[in-house]
C-alpha cells in the first residue's frame, strides 16, 4: 500500500510506515495512492464479518502483509458483532457499541494495536496518552496483552468518572495507569513534553497510537459493509448513510467504502452545535466558532481533524461536494429525539439521537435511512436517565471491571517523576 502526504504528496510512504509514523511533514495526513474498485461486492456481502473484513483490508493494503497474517489481525480485533436494527419502517440503526469499551472506537483502536504490534519492527514500543476517559479505555483495552508494547494512559485524578476509571485502571499487565494530581490539560502537557524528549522517546519507544493513524479508518471501512450484509437485499439500492460527525474520521471512512465500490447514494454528516462543516457546505466558508460543550461530547469539535481527507475523496472521486448533506442539531433538539426515538421502542443516547433526528429530515421517500450509533446508551448514563426519566442498568462489560480494583499509580505533576517512572 502506497500513501502520500495530503500536504506535501512527494512524501510518500507505505502502510508499515504510516502506521509508525502516525502523521508525515508538517502535521499532514497520509492518504492511499489508490483505492481499488471491488466488483464483487455482492459476493463480499455474503461472507462473515472476520472473513469479508479480511479481504476488504487485503485489498486495501495489498500484500505487504501477508494474508494469513491479516486474517489473524482482522479475527484478533473485531470479537464482538456490529449489528443492524429497525427502528422504523425505512430507518434503521447500526449499532457499534458491541466491543469492550462501549463505542466504536473499539473498532479502529483494536485494528491499530494489532496493525502496529506487526509492523513495529524490533525494539521497544511504549504507548503513552492522556485521557480525560474514553481514548483511554479504547487504547488500554486494544493493546491489553500485546506482547512487547507497554501502555502508559495519564489522566486527572478525581476528574473523570468512577465508572470510566473502573473501565481501564483495572486491567494490569502491560497497562500501566497514572492518577495525576492535576487537570487534563497537565496530562496533554505531560505526554507533550514526553514526546519532546528525543532521548526518552528512543529509549522506549514511544508511539502515541493517535486517532489520525490511517489504520484506524481502514478498519472502520469494514463496519460499512457489515450494515449492507444485514439489510434486506430490496432495502440496499437507495441507502442512505448518517454519520455522527466529530473529527469526521468515521464518515471518512464511509466514503471510502463508497470508492471500494459499496452501493450508497448518499452520505449526510450529522453535527451538534459545533457545526464548521455544515456552515461550510451551505456557504462556502469556512469559518470554526469556538468549542461549545453539548450532550454529545464526543464531538465537541470545531476544527475536524479528518476534514483534509473527505476533501481528499470528494475530489479524487469527481463528487461534488454538495452531494454531501450536512446539518446540526441542537441540544434540546437531541433530547426530543431522544424521548421520540424511545417512544418507538429504541433506546438511544445522544450521538445516535443527532444522527437519527437529520436522517429522517433528509430522507425522501423511496430511500432507505441507516444511521450509526456510536455508543452503549449506559456511556452517557446520566443525560439518557435524566432526559428519559429511567434507570439504566449497568451492562455487563463495565459491571465486570466495576468490581475489580483500581491498579492505577499515582502521582505529582512533575516531569521529572513522569520520566524516572517511564524509563524503570
Ligand atoms: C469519537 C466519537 C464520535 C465522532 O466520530 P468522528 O470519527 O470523530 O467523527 C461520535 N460518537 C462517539 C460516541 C464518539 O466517541
């Protein structure tokens, strides 16, 4: 697999160095060279998730790795299923949420560790992030086990919530987590200063196993095709996608299912208040307003990081950009959907509520609407109990860790004790 520097083209490398490497020159993305056109598409939705993943990612990657060695990749990081449910007449949910952490981050972080675990070469890795909750989990629980890379998750002590501490600070093994005796923005600072420090970051080998790594969006590719698979054949021709957008990694994603060649008319890009990209597609400019904090929180974004990509695709393909639909939500929109959505029978949490609200506002008649719900109703346990007036109970992968106890070290904000502690 060749890919290229969005920003500077001429640095091009391949998927063993992407993956390392995260980001090129500049702070740019890496994008492949080419996508190929799959024209068995429906042979591929006839197969099982692990084995129609593996042939989608093969495609993708072509045979710089080897395809046995793939398939064990794909089987090691999607153990949980991705499925299909009706909501509606013509709408329906595919719900991500299935995986050890509750959200479909669990998708494209699972297929990181393992992508990085076979292409790292020899020596060292130490993953180093801070969390403020829920990258931490999704890392911690991607690379738990992994042979040869430590993990190394900061976050602010008495700062996030029991729950999502009982999550990943129960683990142990190669997951080493520290309570830092300050906010999340010391962490960043921690980790930043970390990376800063050439002779540290050789020594152990850090890797930051960031949320840009194209890994991440290959794999979530496959979700896409996992939704088409579960469809009834007559429901595929005029689908319809929603995507909950925050750094808009997952609709990247979903374009580039398109490109392989997946049948889907339509993307829409839903938004909460943080709403760049729909301002942008209705009058050309863009124009992020500061951050605002909603109940969506996972995509409290203002300045998409995938945004280059999408461009990227849109021109590549010859799509115009306003095939694109693109709208936002409103708080208090989000929480009547919530309670609409609930009266027909699906209980859903705030992310999935915006994506479901502007699908069925663009939908026209004829089309088939799925929309992507990105996490467990029980993540945003205190908005969906408060907005539905219910009790949720707890699932059983977060009762699991609740019960075990908490691993984490603890510590002062201080590099120098940050240092000592990485290089022991
Ligand atoms: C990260 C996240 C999103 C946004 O996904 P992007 O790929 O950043 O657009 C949506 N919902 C949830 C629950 C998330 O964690």
């Amino acid at each position: 697999m060749n890919l290229y520097n969005i920003k500077h083209p001429e640095e091009q490398v391949n998927f063993a160095q992407a993956v390392r490497q995260g980001l090129g020159k500049d702070q740019g993305l890496f994008f492949p060279q080419n996508i190929p056109h799959l024209s068995n598409i429906d042979e591929l939705l006839a197969l099982p998730l692990v084995e129609r993943s593996q042939k989608i990612l093969g495609a993708l990657i072509g045979d710089e790795i080897p395809q046995a060695q793939l398939e064990q990749m794909v089987r090691n990081a999607f153990t949980f299923p991705a499925p299909v449910v009706q909501v509606e007449d013509n709408i329906y949910a595919l719900e991500l949420f299935h995986g050890p952490t509750l959200a479909f981050k669990d998708f494209g972080g699972r297929f990181m560790a393992q992508a990085l675990a076979t292409v790292r070469g020899d020596g060292k890795i130490t993953i180093l992030t801070a969390t403020s909750g829920d990258t931490g989990a999704a890392v911690a629980h991607a690379f738990y086990g992994l042979e040869n890379i430590e993990v190394v998750i900061l976050y602010p002590k008495g700062k996030i919530s029991p729950l999502q501490e009982k999550l990943f600070c129960t683990l142990g093994g190669n997951i080493r987590t520290v309570a830092i005796n300050a906010d999340f923005d010391a962490c960043q600072a921690l980790v930043k200063q970390a990376f800063d420090d050439a002779e540290l970051r050789q020594a152990i080998g850090l890797n930051s196993a960031n949320s840009i790594n194209i890994s991440r969006l290959l794999a979530q590719v496959c979700y896409y095709f996992e939704a088409a698979a579960q469809l009834p054949k007559e429901k595929r021709d005029n689908l319809v996608v929603s995507v909950p957008s925050g750094n808009f990694g997952n609709l990247t994603a979903g374009l580039i299912a398109k490109t392989l060649g997946l049948p889907i008319k339509r993307f829409i890009a839903a938004t909460n208040a943080n709403d760049t990209v729909p301002r942008y597609l209705h009058s050309g400019n863009w124009s992020p307003n500061a951050t605002v904090a909603t109940l969506s929180n996972a995509m409290d974004v203002s300045r998409p990081n995938n945004w280059p990509r999408v461009e990227e695709l849109f021109k590549r393909n010859s799509w115009a950009l306003n095939e694109l639909h693109s709208a936002a939500l409103s708080d208090a929109q989000t929480e009547d959907t919530l309670r609409a959505m609930n009266q027909l029978g699906y209980l859903c949490e705030p992310h999935g509520a915006v994506a479901y609200e502007v699908l069925k506002q663009d939908l026209l008649a004829g089309e088939t609407g799925l929309f992507l719900c990105t996490a467990h109703p029980a993540k945003f346990k205190e908005s969906v109990e408060r907005i539905l007036d219910v009790t949720l109970p707890l699932p059983e992968a977060l009762d699991k860790h609740n019960k075990l106890p908490l691993l984490s070290d603890e510590m002062d904000n201080d590099f120098a004790q940050l240092r000592a502690y990485l290089l022991k």
